[in-house]
C-alpha cells in the first residue's frame, strides 16, 4: 500500500473536526515547502523564514498587552 492509500484509508476513519484541524496544518506544510523550493537560498539554522515579519507583523494590533501582577517571592528553605 502507497503513503497516499495509507493516509487516504486513515482519513476516512477520522471525524469532521480533525479533518479540519488536518486540513490548516496541510495547507500550512504546503506553503511552508514551497517556501523552501522557489529558488531563493535554504534557510540558514536560526535564520527567519521567508516572510516571517509580513505574516506576523502587527499581529497583537488593537489588542492592549497587560502584565498581570507579579506575585509575592517564594521563601526558601535556608542552607
């Protein structure tokens, strides 16, 4: 049996929503693959992907960034 049969046969096995969930993590390994393969040069390790700042940029816009509390300091045993 090929890779292809083997997932196919699994997936019919699986419920609407994991297949919705599989579905959004496919489509993200497909543009992260072609990423890697338009020709420009591989990532380096520790590297930004392509596109990195584009996708993320802005991301927390209109959303206000709060800091909780800080809690009290653990007291410690002394030695």
């Amino acid at each position: 049996m090929s890779t292809r049969e083997a997932l196919i046969q699994e997936i019919l096995k699986q419920p609407e929503p994991l297949l919705r969930e599989l579905q959004h993590y496919l489509a993200f390994l497909v543009e992260h693959q072609k990423d890697r393969t338009d020709g420009t040069a591989a990532l380096r390790a520790g590297a930004w992907p392509a596109g990195y700042f584009q996708k993320t940029a802005g991301a927390f816009a209109g959303e206000p960034l709060e800091r909780p509390p800080q809690l009290p300091f653990e007291k410690r045993e002394e030695w």
